[in-house]
C-alpha cells in the first residue's frame, strides 16, 4: 500500500492542445458549450486555471473548493454575456454552469478528485 503522504496530486493539463486530446460531440449540448468557454479561458486566463488547479480545500484560491467552482462559474458566465460571445450559457445559474464545468473537467481526466488520487496521471487505489 502506497503512504498517502508521499502522493502528489496530478498538475493541470500545462496546455490547451494536452486538454484536447478527445473527440468532440457532433451535438452541441450545455456542456459542450460550456467546455468551449473553458478551454477559450484556460488558454487565457491564469486566474481562471488557479480556481481549478487546487484539490482540497486549504490550496483553494477563496478557501473552499465550492468556491472556487462557483467564482469559475461567474469567469465562466461573464464570458458568455461579453459580446454575447454564447447567451445560452449566458442565461444558465451558477449551479447550473458548475455542474456543466464538472463534466467537462471528467472529459479531460482533470477532475479534482480524479487528480487528487492520482500519481503521475495514473488513479491510485488504497486497496493493494
């Protein structure tokens, strides 16, 4: 069994094109939208990547992880509404955005608990 305190938590993906390594729905649904505003602020905006690099609450940028998703949801939401970049999105509530952004964070194997559990990419599990 691995000592959990050795572990270290699996980084963000360090580019756009490490993030883009699936293929893409032929229907655009609200997660797809929201997965096209993502990768547009996480190759922009390093604020929006702090939000979601951290994996417990004490490394989280506004002191819970449940905060950070939610001030990534308004990154998120605020981006849609400029320019009317995507009114669809524009329109969702905040808990709405945070739940779309879970799922794609699950499309690139960059959940928080997945990289929480994670070592060198790979999950490790506590049972061995």
């Amino acid at each position: 069994m691995a000592d959990i305190s050795q572990l270290k938590k699996v980084p963000l993906p360090a580019t756009v094109a490490d993030m883009l390594a699936r293929k893409s729905p032929t229907l655009q649904n609200l997660n797809d939208h929201v997965d096209a505003i993502h990768v547009k602020l996480f190759s922009s905006d390093q604020k929006y990547q702090q939000l979601l690099d951290a994996v417990y609450d004490e490394e989280a940028q506004e002191g819970s992880l449940a905060a950070d998703n939610i001030m990534a949801a308004i990154m998120i939401r605020t981006y849609a509404k400029k320019d009317d970049a995507d009114l669809y999105v524009g329109s969702k509530k905040l808990a709405t955005i945070v739940k779309s952004l879970n799922v794609c964070l699950r499309r690139y194997h960059m959940t928080r608990k997945e990289r929480a559990v994670s070592v060198g990419g790979e999950p490790v599990s506590g049972g061995e």
